[in-house]
C-alpha cells in the first residue's frame, strides 16, 4: 500500500499526519470515523485540507449561522463538483441521502477520505447528524449499508467536541481515531514565523501562543529582534483597526462556542485566573462569589479550552487553574487595564507602560511554561529518568515558614511519595544565572528530600534567558549533575550547555 505522504508546505505535525495516515490506510473495509479538534486558528482546516488533497478524498467545512436547507445544497454542491456532475440532481436531497453519496465517492478512491470540518455549525440547526453518522456506521459494519470509507468529523466548539464520544452520544464507541490538535511550541513557532532570533520568538509565542493561523492576521512583518516589538506590539495586538487586534480576537474566542453563554460571570472568571488567581477559593475572593457558585462556571471554562485546571503533583488537593490561550491572557492583563489609551490611537504609550506588567506575569510564567514542555517533548528522554511527569509545584520550608515554588519539576509518585529525576527553575530575569541559583537548587532539594522524597539521583535544571556566568558552568561541569538550557536550546538552535553523566 502506498503510503500517504505529508506536504512539504505542512509544517512539523508529522505525529498527527501519521495518526491521519494510518487511518485512512486502516485495512477494514467498513466504514471507519474519526475525530478532530482543536481551538480556533490552530491549524485543522490546513491540515485536513492537505489530507484530503492527498488522497483524492473530498473536503466540506459547515458555516455559521447558515440554515438548514442552505446547508444542505452547499454539500450538495460540492459533492456534485467532486463526482462531476451536475448539482442540480441532488439538490434537494436529505443528509442521509448527501452522506451516503459522499462516503461512498470517496470510498471509489480507495483511500479517499470525507471531511466535514466545523460540524457543530451544522449541529445547530441539525441535532441528527451524529445520529445518521452512527446509523451509516452501523450499517456499513453489518455490511447492509454504504461501502467502506473514512470519514472525518472535524471542530472548534471544543464542548461539542469534547461530548461526541463521551456517555451515551451516539458517535461512542464509533470514532477510531480522537485527534486534538495543539498550538505549535516555541521552536516550531519560530520556524513558521521565520524569526531567527529567540529573544524575539519567545515574546510573540508569549503573546500569541503557537496557533499558526495568526501569521496571516498581521498587517506587518514579524519582529526580527525583542527591540523590534516596541514597534511590532502596537502595530498589531495593541491596534483595534487590525484582526489581530487581542480585544477583537478574544471576544471572538470566547464566543465561538455555541454552548459557552458568554456571561459577564464566565469573563469575570477569566479575568481572575489572568491576574493570578489559580484557585476556585482565590477567584472567589476576587469576584465577591462564594466558591461553591463557581464551580459550574469553571467546569464549563475548562471543558471548553479556555481554562486549564490542573493539580499540584505533590500536593493533589492543590489545584492550578490558568489561562488556556495567550492571546486571551494578553488581552486581560494587558489590552484592558490600557484599554482608553488603545481606543484613542495611542497604542505605543500602552504598551509603554504595560511592558513591566508583560514582563512579570505573561513573559515571565510563559518562559517556565516552555522550559517544562522542552523538557516533556524535546529533551533527550534519559533528563527526565524515569519520570512520568514533569510539573510545576511547591515546598514548605519550615524554618522559613514559607512554600517555595519550583518551576519545573519531574518526577513519578507512588503512595504519596515521590521518585524526583529533575529539580528546575526557569526565571526570565535580564542577567545571567550564577552559582547562588545553584544553592537555591540545593536547598529545595534537601527540603524534599525532608519530606520523604526520593532526590538521591536528582538532577539540577537552569533555564536562562540571558546564559550563564563562568563560575557556574565550571561548577556545573566539576558537579556533573546539573543542566545548562539557555533560550536557544528552547528555540530549537542549539544543546544545553552540561548534560549530566
């Protein structure tokens, strides 16, 4: 069998586009579902596009407040295209009828595939498509209905998405493949933006995030160092004429979901974890609401992809919710507090005087944040030992009576006490790392080590974003259990300065 080949112009993926791959090349010859997601401007019309170029298959997208009948003879239409006919003798046909006629055309190709992109758009006015998709299933596995084919059902709406397959929905059991997609990290993000420098790479990734879709919203060139952005900032997220203005796209976010209200609650709830607030208690106390009023709100949040709700590994009761989406994040710590200065056309004084606040609570909590997933998928796995997780967390300090956090953290646990493999801290400070950052290291160490963990083979982690003095790469190199990353090895371009032995 031929193997299905990635398009040069598909940037990274290559794990999803295998996922695809095997799909479509799956040898049953029944019909076979599958299911992607991902948020907005992620990048999946581009990628099923290319999948569906590939195989000779056909390609659909649903379209928003479209009614029924509209949408029905736009699939008409488009099918009519693919087989080459006509469209007018299956215009008015059902969608079981323009289902059926599309599954089994692409079945013809062997290993065409059918992609229905947006499919919550159609659900809106047409509740039964799932339904009908697991009719013609059914059908085809019993072999009494359409032939073998693949289909791909594809969304943003990620609380639609997220409840095709789950409890008694009809799609359960059915769809053999569940792709969500993910923004590109801060590597590949650098690559698509065709920015060489990393000081630059690692502020526009903290600002918009890795959704390739964002490149064609700017009006300007990406910056080609962090001294550009001064320019490049007010030009574009900080400028509500431009599509990428945050304000304009992040409404448009948070309202993209059908089943997401949009309550002056759910924005309130937002705008509490930007500014800090990572627990339903802290949130609360912000908003003046009881914590037991906010636990629907946040569920909803977070099963949508606005929030991100995680637990402290070492402290399981210790939640962690933050911001899911930069560009939202940006918005509500930056783009509001600015917001009559943005709205008057003075956008480079705004981002003036927000450029501390961006550097304490996006840029410096970003920078962690992609130590931890350069550790988790681009380091050489043996850093990581046999960790299974690698996480942020905190310890007590009891003489100091204080709770110390640390950044980066990987560990495997097991009845309550954990096996540490890497203790690390990742602060976007303007000077470069001493010896004194080292002992801070030790120090938590030995704190966990206190508390009955194991850290006998702990590694010492350093993330910098301004490299490294001498007398700590000499003791880095003397020592042989401490790790060097510096911002370059982050982007991609180059290896950490010590790798322990």
């Amino acid at each position: 069998m031929t193997t299905v080949q990635k398009p040069s112009r598909v940037l990274a993926r290559d794990a999803e586009w295998a996922a695809l791959a095997q799909f479509v090349q799956h040898p049953d010859p029944a019909l076979r579902l599958g299911v992607v997601s991902g948020r907005r401007r992620v990048g999946k019309s581009f990628l099923l596009r290319a999948l569906a170029e590939a195989t000779g298959g056909l390609y659909v997208t649903a379209v928003a407040e479209e009614g029924v009948v509209a949408a029905r003879r736009r699939l008409a239409a488009e099918i009519a295209r693919y087989a080459g006919i006509g469209s007018e003798l299956i215009a008015d046909a059902s969608w079981e009828s323009l289902l059926t006629t599309a599954i089994e055309l692409t079945a013809r190709h062997g290993r065409g595939v059918f992609v229905i992109d947006e499919l919550p758009y159609w659900m809106a006015h047409s509740p039964e498509l799932p339904g009908l998709l697991q009719l013609l299933y059914d059908q085809s596995q019993a072999g009494q209905g359409v032939p073998g084919g693949r289909l791909i059902v594809c969304g943003s709406a990620m609380s639609v998405m997220n409840e095709l397959l789950s409890g008694t929905k009809a799609l359960r059991g059915r769809a053999t493949i569940d792709l969500r997609l993910h923004p590109f990290d801060l590597a590949t993000t650098a690559r698509h933006w065709g920015i060489d420098d990393p000081a630059a790479a690692l502020r526009v990734h903290a600002i918009l995030g890795g959704s390739p879709g964002y490149r064609n919203l700017a009006n300007v060139d990406p910056p080609r160092t962090s001294g550009e952005l001064d320019t490049w900032v007010p030009a574009t997220v900080l400028d509500p004429r431009q599509a990428l203005f945050s304000g304009g796209e992040a409404e448009y976010l948070l309202r993209e979901d059908p089943r997401f209200t949009g309550s002056a609650l759910h924005f309130g709830i937002i705008n509490a974890v930007a500014n800090g607030a990572t627990s339903p208690a802290k949130i609360g106390g912000l908003l003046e609401q009881p914590r037991s009023s906010l636990t629907r709100p946040i569920d909803a949040l977070t099963s949508a992809g606005y929030l991100r709700y995680d637990t402290d590994p070492l402290w399981e009761r210790r939640p962690v919710i933050t911001v899911a989406d930069p560009i939202v994040r940006f918005h509500n710590l930056i783009t509001v507090p600015q917001r009559d200065l943005v709205e008057t056309g003075q956008s480079a004084e705004a981002w003036r005087r927000s450029r501390a606040t961006f550097v304490a609570r996006i840029l410096g909590p970003h920078f962690e944040g992609c130590a931890r997933h350069w550790l988790r998928a681009q380091a050489d796995p043996a850093l990581r030992g046999n960790a299974g997780l690698v996480s942020a967390t905190v310890v007590n300090d009891r003489k100091g009576q204080a709770k110390q956090e640390i950044d980066v953290v990987a560990l495997n646990k097991r009845s309550g006490r954990a096996e540490i493999s890497l203790i690390g801290e990742a602060k976007a400070t303007v000077t470069r790392r001493g010896v004194a950052d080292l002992d801070r290291l030790d120090h938590l160490k030995g704190l966990l080590a206190e508390q009955g963990h194991d850290t006998g083979a702990a590694v010492m982690a350093l993330f910098s974003m301004e490299g490294f003095q001498p007398d700590l790469v000499g003791a880095a190199r003397r020592r042989r259990d401490v790790l060097l990353v510096d911002l370059p090895v982050l982007v991609g371009l180059g290896e950490p300065v010590v790798i322990p032995k």
